[in-house]
C-alpha cells in the first residue's frame, strides 16, 4: 500500500456553524471526516448528510470532527450562502460547513473539489490525525465500511491495538483480545 499523502488545504470563502475558518493544519492531531455536498443534491439530502450528522453524534466523544463543504458545481445561482444558510437550519446541521472557493479562471469546478479530484458529490474524504487522505468515496458510503475505516484511523491515532466494543460482553475467561488473540484472565 502506498503512502499517503498530506491532505490538500481547503480553499474557502466562508464558514457557517463555527466561531473562525478551520484548516487541516488546526485540526491535526483528530481524525477528520470530510463531507462535500450540494443542498440540490438528492443524494446528499437523503444519504450523504444524514450520515455525517450521524458520524458526528456517534462519535462525538472521540478525537473526530465532521465538516462539511458545500461544493457547488451547477446551479450556482440557486445555491448562494442565504439558502445555505437557510437549508443548514430546516435540516438541523451543526457540524462545521466551508464553503468552497469557485474556480479564479471562471470554470465550473471549485477549488477544493478540483484540488480533491472529487468527482461529484455526495464524497466522503477520511484524513488521518496527521493530515493525511487516508480514503475518498464517490457517492453513497456504506455505514458499516465508514464505520471500521474511521474506527481504525482513532485506533492508529491512539496506538491502541484492540478494540473495545461499549457494552458488549467479553469472551468468558478472557482477560482482553487485540489482533494477537485473546489473554486470559
């Protein structure tokens, strides 16, 4: 597998739901799971956004943060900031929202979609507590799959090796398990 890259910076031209700009560089240190979306997108609407807003109560106790970037690359007069505004409220989004930066040769992709090959949206970008894109979906995540991706990025982040699931039971006479099996007690 190769190594991963550093995360392109984003490139935005406002923040909604947070008190300054964040950049990858002030969130270095957490596991970061981006969101880019358009308030017309369908899927965004029914699958993308529900999912992060559910990432970010789930995992709301650990070393993560969701954002969202508002990516527009059609209907550009229909999606200024006072609807995104408005559309943030009516669905109850809290988590961090950029919005990206439209291309400064007038072309029709924005700058942090453009820097991230995204190829529409919804996408789902997981980077690393070192800043690093660790993984990039195109469309509809699957829960379970985002779930064990971002679980193995807080364990690498942590160093810790076994995983703990709240309120399941251990294994009788077992003491712990991690990837070399199971200890007794």
């Amino acid at each position: 597998m190769p190594t991963p890259r550093l995360a392109p910076e984003w490139t935005t031209t406002e923040w909604l739901n947070t008190p300054e700009p964040l950049t990858i560089e002030r969130l270095r240190g957490r596991v970061v799971l981006l969101h880019a979306f358009q308030m017309l997108c369908p899927g965004c609407v029914t699958r993308g956004i529900p999912q992060a807003q559910r990432v970010a109560e789930h995992f709301s106790r650990e070393p993560l943060v969701v954002v969202g970037l508002h990516t527009v690359f059609e209907h550009h007069e229909a999606m200024r900031v006072e609807s995104l505004r408005a559309f943030l409220h009516e669905y109850q989004i809290r988590f961090p929202i950029g919005i990206d930066a439209p291309d400064p040769a007038g072309g029709p992709l924005p700058r942090t979609m453009k820097a991230y090959a995204m190829q529409g949206t919804p996408t789902t970008v997981l980077i690393d507590a070192e800043g690093r894109l660790r993984q990039q979906t195109f469309g509809v995540h699957d829960d379970l799959r985002l779930g064990a991706a971002i679980g193995q990025l807080l364990s690498e982040r942590s160093g810790v090796r076994r995983v703990v699931v709240e309120g399941a039971p251990m294994p009788p006479n077992r003491a712990a398990c991690d990837e070399d099996g199971c200890a007794k007690a």
